[in-house]
C-alpha cells in the first residue's frame, strides 16, 4: 500500500466530495447524521488538501461553494424540525439542541478546513480596512458575498437561515419564561441561558459590532418588558403596603433581578435592565419616597433609611436631596448641643459633646448609608458649623481656646494610661480639623504649651511631640516652627547647663545651691522680650548663680543678650527648721520672701517691700499662698482668728489677707505636714479674661500682617488683578488658617496702596497694580 503524496495532482472532484460530504455531515452533527471514524477524519485533511493544490486547476472556490450549500441546506433543514414545535416552550428546548449541537460541529468543521482557510479564503478574503474606508467598492468587489472562513460562514449561515426567520418567535419566547422566573415559576436556566447568547455568538465573527443582532433583536424589547412589568407590580406594592415595607420589597426585587439579568443576559445589558428597574420602581415614585424622608432622618429610622439609600444611590439628584436632609439634621441637633455647653467644665464639655456627636453619625454613616463620602462630607459641614457657633460676648468664635484648654488638661500631669491619652488627642484633632479660626488655637495653644515647659508639667515630651506632629500633618510645617523651636530650646538648655556646671567645676566657682537655666528664643515663645513686671530684688543666694551663669553665656555666646524672667522661675527648697526635714516647690518671688525670714522670725510688710522690690498688689498675693499652705502665720489685720492648734497645709483654710504697712507675718516654726514634699500655688496661675482678651487681640494684629503678606504674594505672581479675583485669591490661601472677612481684605490693600506697594489701574477702577 502506497503513503499519500503531498504532490499537486489531477483530482476528480465529484469523487473527492462525495467522501467529504459524508465526513462534514458527521462532524456537523456530532456523528447524529453520520459517524466518523479517527482514520477517516485524518484521511478528509488530505483530501482538503488535494482539492486546494489540484492540477491543472485549483478547486478550493468550488469546495468553498458545496460547503456553502450544504450548511445552508443542513440549516433549513434544522429549521423545520423547529418550526414543528409551534410557538410553545419546546421550540427554545429544540432551537437550544441544534445551536449547541452545531456551534460545537462548526469548530471541528473549522478546524478540518484549515487548509482551504490558510491557503484559499485568506488570500481573498476582504479586510478590515476594505470593508470600513470602501475600497472594496471602489475595486469592484461584491462585499455582500465576500468569503469567509469555514467557521465564520457556519455562524453565518445560522444567523441568515436560523435567527432570522425566527428572531420574533425567539424573542417572544424568551420573554415569557424570563417573565415566569419573575412570577416565580421554574424555567429552563440553561436553555434560556444559551438561547440569548446565542444571537450575540453567531455574530461572533462581526469585530466591530459583535452585539448588533441580539441590541436588534432581543435587548430592547427586553428593557420595555422589564419596565411594564416592573411598574404593575409597583402599584401592586403600593396599594397594600406603607412606604416602609413598600421599600423592602423593592430592594429584594431589585436583588433578584441583578441575580437574573447576571444568570441569563449578556453583560451588556445588566446597566440597562436596572435603569429600567429603577425607572418602573423607584422614579416614578419618587414624590412618595421623598416625602416619607423628612421623617425618617428625623427619627434616624436606621433600618429605613439604609433601604432609602440603596435604592436612592443610583440616581444622583434624589441623592443629593437625601445629603441635605441628613446634613440639615446632623446640624441642628450639633448646634443645639454645643450651645448648652456653659461654666467652669466648658472646654471639656464642649469637646466630648462633639466628638461624640461626630462618633455617632459616623457609625450611623457608616453603618446604614456604606460610608458614603457624600455623607461623610455632609457631616463635616455640618459639624464645621457647629463646632464654630458658640461666640463670646465680642462675638468671636470659643472653639479654639476651649479646644486648646481641653488639650492642656491631657497632657498635664496626670495618672492617664499612654493608650488613653494618645486616643483622646487624636480625637482632639477631628475636632481642631473643623475650627476655622486655627491661628487662635495656635496662639492659645503656644502659651499652654510654654506653661507646661517651663514649669515642667507635661505628661510626657513624647505625648507633646505627637500632637504637635499631627497639628503638622493639618496645617504643615509653617503652623508648628515655633512649637518645634520651643522644643529645641528645651534640649539646647539641658546642653547649656551641663556646659555651665563643667564650667564651674574647671574655674572651681561655688554657687552654693544647685541652679539650672532655661535659654529661650524671644521670637519662639510667647513671653515678652521685655524685663518681667514684679522681678523681686534677688538675695546674694540667688544673685551669684544668675551673674556666674550670665558672664558664662555672654562669653560663649558674644553679642546675645539675656532678658531674665524670674516670676516664671521655680525653686526647691529644704526646710531646716522644723521638727522633720520637708521640700517645698514655690516660685522664686515666693522663695525671697521666705528667705527673708533667715534673719528673722518675724518680718512686717515694710520690711518685706523693701527687701523684695514688689508692688504692694503683687507682694500679698505672694503672702496669700505662703500662708495658705501654713508656711507663714499672719496676725493682727487678718479676717478670722488663727486656730487653738497648730497650722498645717492640711488644717489651714484660705483666709483672705487685709494688711497694712506695719503688718507683722511670723515663720511657722511649728510646722507640721504629712508630706515631706509639697508644691505651693503659683499666685494667679490662671489665665485672666484681660489677657485672653490680649491674646486674641494679637491674633488680630497677626491676621492684618498675614493677610498684607497674602496679597504681595499674589499680585507678585499676577502683576494685574482685578478686585473680586484678589479677594478669592486671598480667601484661599488663608484658609489653612482662618477665613477672612471681605472687609479685612480691602483695609489691608488700602494699606498696601499707601505704602506704594500696589496702585489702582488706570484702565479699570477695580483693578489693581503691583509696584515692583
């Protein structure tokens, strides 16, 4: 037996085609019609072959022809077993057999023609190109009968012999069981599945607009089935059910049909069949469910209001109406809470109330409405509002002076564990986040923080440094350079006082106490630059150390001078004189009225004045809080009789003083305490209202300076600019920091107008110039 050749020879193609015909009819129908053995299949490749290269002639447009013919004979045949059917359910159960039968025969027929594809119908087969700029036209080719590869004419010939003589009957159907899955009946999935597919695979060949036929067909009908279906069963709800249940119903509604449209449609078409949901459940009754709103944001319906939302979501105005609501709510209630805030516990007060406001409506946000960043942005305006609403009788905002009072509390001194403390200053900042005015935080917060230093009373200088690194993370690098310095500072000086005691120790320098010194930048902190009001006359035991230190610094540090704030200065003392030894923390104005009474047991108030250098207001201040803690006794001119035993710090009772010039004050020599270590109160420690007042009145001068360094900023870069886009402009940059008024803005460029640096166009009378 001789091997086949792969030589060009005569063929007799009626003979050839009479094999192939039986293998195709086989291989079409899965071995239905004909079954085909592996020997044969493999002995057709050969055949294709021979057919192609034939001599004298190529017959592969003629073998391209019976193809053809045969599909299209095998078609219509297939076609009329459907049509037997009639127009009931089975006709989809038929049409499902065929199509998977034959799209499956259509591969393998693809894949045994290779050759007559590779070598016949690709070479004349019409491009992309030809078809979409008309060149095929323009060469005179019949584009209507252009050739296609096997696979390609197979779905096209199921698509010209099947669909179309089918498409109403095929639609018809295919709405009436997607129909009974909606009334819940049960339907063939897979059938129905494969069916609708169908009309988008046999198009599969077509690149450009693969979806054509089933858009054509099957889509839009679809969407108007879905819509008259869906707006029935929506009266239906609505005549037996409230609005709450009504909601309910519609949102399982909705899941089932996402499941559906996901089981059986093309993907395509899943946006547009929920458009058509919403528009059959939800738009046409949106005046009802608007209504129902007001009330349940009012109620915070939780369980209402998430199913509000779900089904509000996809359409964006009722959306944004359903915001405000929530907004409006969220603010009302907010403002009524913050206003109630009053007395001595304001600033925590005010504080705890907004943030558990805000950690309210953040769960509920989060909870029924998905975080929804329209929400959560409503919930910043509205708390942003509330936070900046309570006013002072100047009718300036108190948010940030509270804020910052309730911020000193933490971080002084206490027995709070580090988790708590650093959870409650990051609360803190969602708080400072919506303070409009954070210059006044700043310049509140500066002189806490320089208290808490200086008097070492934070908590910890890590607790501090974290703060001040998340009041960066806000407002940057600019709002925190002083806190940073302040910190700095505090380490340079620990540097400089050991400097200071090798320098001793090198010149053999005897102090005679133990004096450490803290070296400020007057630029960096909140205290006057100026000699401190009631600076006593100091004692030669304190006088030594401040001239030993000071000769120290001016000879490292040639040209710098030392302003020197003694009432900011504390002191440690070591009592002597009583029965068991105690150390006492006081203030060094307190601590040279005490060292006064070396001498003396007893001193009168001429003596004291003179010796201390204060004012008579001052003076009895400090004489307030020694003899409150029973270090000193007064007699004489004093409001109630001094008690039959001993005074201690924890037996004496606050007595107002009333002293004259010849006042006698006695040391305690029978001093008893069951501390050996206690603090005498600064006098006044608190802040006053005037210097609070102060303080937002520099805020003041420093907004007049920002705002005129603002403005050069911007008409630097603009040259020329018109008034209201300055204004803007200004508005903008400013906002990091405080929002400032209009009026503001136009006094400052009448003041930048005077010192030449801007002029008024001549062109325009709301135009201005920058000088350069």
């Amino acid at each position: 037996m001789m091997s086949p050749t792969l030589k060009p020879r005569q063929v007799n193609f009626e003979d050839a085609w009479s094999k192939l015909l039986e293998t195709i009819r086989g291989v079409i129908s899965l071995n239905r019609l004909s079954f085909v053995k592996q020997e044969t299949w493999n002995d057709r490749f050969t055949d294709i072959y021979q057919i192609v290269v034939a001599q004298p002639e190529p017959q592969g447009e003629k073998l391209y022809e019976h193809v053809k013919l045969f599909l299209q004979n095998h078609v219509d045949n297939l076609y009329s077993e459907v049509c037997r059917c009639g127009e009931e359910a089975s006709l989809l159960a038929a049409y499902h057999r065929f199509w998977v039968e034959y799209r499956l025969g259509a591969t393998y027929l693809d894949t045994l023609f290779r050759h007559l594809n590779t070598n016949v119908i690709r070479n004349q087969k019409t491009t992309e190109a030809d078809l979409h700029f008309g060149m095929g036209q323009s060469l005179g080719l019949d584009l209507s009968n252009h050739m296609m590869e096997i696979g390609e004419l197979c779905l096209d010939t199921w698509r010209r012999c099947m669909v179309e003589p089918l498409k109403h009957v095929l639609t018809k159907l295919l709405l009436q069981q997607i129909e009974q899955d909606r009334r819940g009946s049960p339907v063939q999935q897979t059938v129905l599945h494969d069916v609708i597919h169908s009309l988008v695979d046999v198009e599969e060949y077509n690149k450009n607009n693969q979806l054509k036929l089933y858009a054509s067909i099957f889509e839009q009908p679809l969407l108007d089935a879905t819509e008259s279906f869906y707006s029935c069963e929506a009266e239906q709800l609505l005549s037996r059910h409230n609005c709450s249940q009504f909601m309910e119903k519609v949102l399982l509604r909705l899941d089932e049909e996402k499941l559906r449209a996901h089981k059986f449609v093309h993907p395509s078409s899943f946006v547009a069949v929920m458009a058509a949901f919403q528009r059959a459940t939800i738009e046409r009754h949106l005046q009802l469910l608007e209504a129902e709103s007001a009330a349940m944001v009012d109620k915070e319906e939780r369980i209402d209001l998430s199913h509000l939302y779900r089904l509000l979501k996809p359409i964006p105005e009722p959306l944004k109406r359903l915001v405000s609501l929530m907004e409006d709510h969220i603010r009302q209630r907010a403002v009524k809470a913050v206003q109630s805030v009053a007395g001595e516990q304001a600033a925590q007060q005010f504080v705890e109330t907004v943030l558990e406001l805000h950690s309210h409506y953040v769960t509920l946000i989060s909870g029924v409405f998905d975080g929804d960043q329209l929400m959560m942005a409503a919930l910043d305006r509205a708390s942003a509002h509330a936070v900046n609403k309570p006013r002072n009788a100047r009718g300036l905002p108190m948010a940030p002076e509270w804020l910052c009072r309730y911020c000193d509390s933490l971080l002084r001194k206490s027995s709070r564990a580090a988790g708590e403390l650093e959870e409650k200053l990051g609360a803190a900042i969602t708080v400072f986040k919506y303070i409009d005015d954070k210059d006044v935080f700043q310049k509140f917060y500066g002189k806490l923080l320089a208290r808490r230093l200086i008097n070492s009373l934070s908590v910890a200088l890590e607790a501090e440094e974290l703060f001040i690194s998340r009041l960066k993370s806000v407002c940057g690098y600019e709002f925190t350079s002083k806190f940073h310095r302040m910190f700095t500072d505090m380490q340079v000086s620990a540097d400089r006082n050991a400097e200071f005691s090798k320098y001793c120790r090198t010149r053999e320098i005897e102090l005679g106490i133990s004096a450490s010194f803290l070296v400020l930048q007057a630029g960096a902190w909140p205290i006057s630059s100026a000699p401190a009001l009631h600076s006593p006359a100091l004692p030669p035991e304190l006088e030594r150390s401040i001239q030993q230190f000071e000769t120290f610094y001016c000879e490292k540090f040639n040209g710098r001078k030392l302003t020197w704030q003694l009432p900011l200065s504390t002191a440690e003392v070591k009592l002597c004189y009583t029965s068991r030894s105690y150390f006492v923390t006081l203030s060094t104005l307190q601590l040279c009225l005490l060292l006064a009474f070396s001498s003396s047991d007893t001193q009168n108030m001429l003596q004291l004045t003179e010796r201390s250098g204060l004012d008579e207001e001052e003076l009895v201040k400090q004489i307030q809080a020694l003899v409150d803690v029973a270090l000193l006794l007064a007699d004489g001119d004093v409001a109630a009789e001094a008690p039959a035993s001993p005074r201690t710090p924890e037996n004496a009772v606050a007595v107002p003083l009333q002293l004259t010039a010849h006042s006698e004050l006695h040391l305690n020599l029978e001093f008893a305490s069951k501390r050996t270590k206690f603090k005498v109160a600064m006098a006044a420690p608190k802040e006053t209202p005037q210097e609070t007042e102060r303080t937002r009145d520099n805020v003041e001068e420093d907004r007049k300076l920002y705002l005129q360094a603002a403005i050069v900023r911007v008409m630097k870069a603009r040259k020329v600019l018109r008034h209201q886009q300055l204004v803007q402009e200004v508005i903008e940059q400013c906002q990091g920091r405080f929002v400032p008024k209009v009026s503001a803005i136009k006094k400052c460029v009448e003041i930048l107008i005077d010192k030449q640096y801007l002029e008024r166009s001549t062109e325009a009378n709301d135009e201005y110039k920058y000088v350069a």
